[in-house]
C-alpha cells in the first residue's frame, strides 16, 4: 500500500491540484503523496473548467505518482486505473455508476464525480502525474448545475473520512495492475463499465452530429465509435457527445 503512506490534510486550499504541483516543484515529493482538503475554494476542472465543491460535503483530493518507470503511451492507464477506483467505491455503497469516456463518472444521465489528470512527461517517459478527484458526496440535490450526489442518489450521509479511505484502497488495489503491467485486463475492466457500450449515441465531431455504438478504446484511450461498418477513433477534443434526446 504505497499511495497514500504520506497524507497532507489541509483545511483549506485553492485547489489539490495546484498545491501537488507546487509541491512537486519545490521539494523531493515521494510517490503515492496525497493531499486532501476540507474545502477546496477554486478547483479546477478539465478544459479550463471550474470544479465546485462544498466544504465537508464534497470528497476533494490530489495522489501525487511517481511512477518507476511508464512511458508516456501508458499514461492512459492511470487514467482507467482511476475511473475504475471510482466505480468501486461507489459500488462499494449500493451506487452503480459508469464512465463517460474520457474520464467523467456518471450515475445515470448525471456526473457524480470528475478527474483531472495533470502529467509531467520526461522525453517519452512519465516523471510524475497529478490525479485530482472530485466526487459529490453529501451535497443536497439542487446544487451544482445538474450534477448529482451519493447523497441525492441514497437519501443518506456518508462518512467523508470513510469515502476518503475506500478510495484509497481502490487506488492501491487497480495501482497494482499498472505496476504488474497488466494493462489488458485494465482495459478490459473499463470497457466493462463505459457508458453506452454497445449502443448506439449520438455524437458530434468536426464534420457533424451522427449516431454511431460504443465500441470501447483502443490502447492509447481513443474512444472508438462504430459507424455503419467503419470504426472511427476520437482523441479527447475531437468528440462531443449528444444528449440522448436530441432529436
Ligand atoms: C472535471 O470533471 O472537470 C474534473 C474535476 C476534477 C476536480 C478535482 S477536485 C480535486 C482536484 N483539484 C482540483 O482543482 N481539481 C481536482
């Protein structure tokens, strides 16, 4: 159990993601560092996006990796070893929760918790990789546009300090597949639990909206997209998906 020997619990702080960065800037951080705050007042989301949380409600935390070694096309597989950590402490409490390619984990049509990834890259290899987690715990049901909760989705509390070390040992648990090199079955554990798997979705890419079944990823995360008898793959910014309903 090497993520999370060393934990920073801070009351407050801008954002988890900023003070691991900084961290990691001005002193000798050693691998599996996490920081935790009660109130995280500026976090950050992906695409320059802002993370809201509540203090004392919203689970809000940064695991600092240093991995031995990782070359930067295996980068995706923190991203799977997270999103699925997620999946099983939601499980973990009756929750069953799916991921929204890249990285945003839904309870049905809402998001419940998000991750921000931010990786350092030393030529082709990974230095060190900031993973920023926010999950909704005991927020009431009309905050935060239409995100949800566990709270909202139950009817009941949860302990936070509780939530906070379940998830560490789901980290540890799927940590241990990237360390053992087993990115296959990583894979497959995620494609297991994508929304919209082998259904069919409406997206929009640059050259318009079309329909097009969830055929999962291919080893460097694209999404890959089943249209008539052609299979596209998408990079991060290159899709939109649709709301199911749009037409
Ligand atoms: C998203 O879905 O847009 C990603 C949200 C990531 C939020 C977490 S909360 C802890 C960490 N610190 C931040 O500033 N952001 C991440």
């Amino acid at each position: 159990m090497n993520i999370g020997q060393k934990i920073i619990h801070l009351e407050s702080v801008d954002s988890t993601n900023n003070y691991a960065a900084n961290l990691l800037k001005s002193e000798v951080v050693s691998h599996g560092t996490v920081i935790l705050t009660d109130n995280q007042y500026n976090g950050r989301g992906q695409r320059d996006s802002e993370w809201q949380s509540e203090s004392f409600k919203s689970l809000t935390l940064s695991i600092i990796l240093k991995p031995a070694i990782m070359t930067a096309d295996q980068q995706v597989y923190i991203n799977l070893c997270t999103c699925l950590s997620l999946i099983d402490v939601l499980s973990k409490y009756k929750l069953e929760a799916l991921i929204k390619w890249p990285n945003d984990i839904f309870v049905g049509e809402r998001k419940i918790a998000g991750i921000l990834i931010e990786n350092n890259l030393k030529g082709n290899f990974l230095s060190s990789s900031i993973v920023g987690i926010g999950l909704n715990v005991n927020h009431a049901p009309t905050q935060f546009n239409c995100a949800t909760s566990m709270y909202e989705q139950t009817g009941g509390y949860f302990i936070l300090q509780e939530v906070f070390l379940a998830t560490l040992s789901a980290f540890n648990s799927y940590y241990d597949f990237i360390e053992n090199q087993k990115f296959e079955d990583l894979m497959n554990y995620f494609q297991e639990k994508m929304l919209g798997i082998g259904s069919a979705m409406w997206f929009e890419d640059n050259f318009g909206v079309f329909s097009g079944v969830v055929r999962g990823i291919d080893n460097q995360g694209r999404l890959k997209i089943q249209k008539d008898n052609e299979i596209r793959f998408y990079g991060n910014k290159e899709i939109k998906w649709l709301p199911k309903n749009i037409f």
